[in-house]
C-alpha cells in the first residue's frame, strides 16, 4: 500500500520557506484544490469564487501547455510577475503546485524558492 502523503504538511513548508511567501496550494489536473493556506498575516487579494476558477485554469493551462512538451520540452514551472504578487507553478507527475509570493522579491531567491519547492513536493 502507497504511504499517505500529508498535503497540509507540504503547503506548510511551502509557505515556511521564506517570510514573503503569501499562499501555497495543490491542485490536482482537473483544478480542485486539494490542499491550500494562506499564510498567517496576509489577506487573500482575491475571492473564494475568484481563487477556484483561478486554479482551474492553472489545470487548464497546463494541459494546453503539453501540446508543445515535444517540440519545446516539458514546462519547468511558470512565474507571472503581477504589480500586487508574484505567482508561481510548478507542475508535479499528478499534481500542480501553485504557490505566491511578494513580488519585490529578487529574482535569484524565487529561483531557490522553485528549486526548493520542487525538492519538497517530488512526490507529488
């Protein structure tokens, strides 16, 4: 039998790793979200309705991404950089682990931030 892997516990991490982490998620290919916090002290900047049609189209996105894993390579993750956030994805075998951070943040320390990320959920 498969160990249970605890998401709570990996979103947590996620979040712990740096104080300008904001909210860090699981979504699974069809856009639920699985798991998802918001770290404590920082608001959401959108809605509950806003957040889940936002990660349905994360899962919707990554399947329109995979027509061009042949010709380009897989996606190594995705980073928008928005005035109010920087968001980030990282596409796991089953999963897709949406993450977002302060976006002042240099660009060197998100580059670690995804590495690390990538370490914690390779389960996924």
């Amino acid at each position: 039998m498969a160990k249970k892997i605890d998401l709570l516990k990996i979103v947590q991490d996620i979040l712990n790793l740096d104080p300008k982490m904001r909210f860090a998620a699981i979504i699974d290919p069809k856009g639920n979200v699985r798991e998802g916090i918001m770290k404590t002290g920082k608001t959401s900047l959108k809605s509950q309705k806003e957040e889940e049609l936002f990660c349905k189209q994360i899962a919707q996105r990554r399947t329109m991404r995979k027509e061009f894993d042949k010709s380009l390579g897989k996606v190594r993750y995705v980073h928008v950089e928005r005035e109010k956030v920087s968001q980030l994805v990282i596409y796991t075998k089953r999963n897709i682990v949406y993450f977002t951070m302060e976006p002042e943040m240099p660009i060197d320390t998100k580059i670690r931030l995804i590495t690390k990320v990538k370490k914690i959920t390779a389960d996924l």
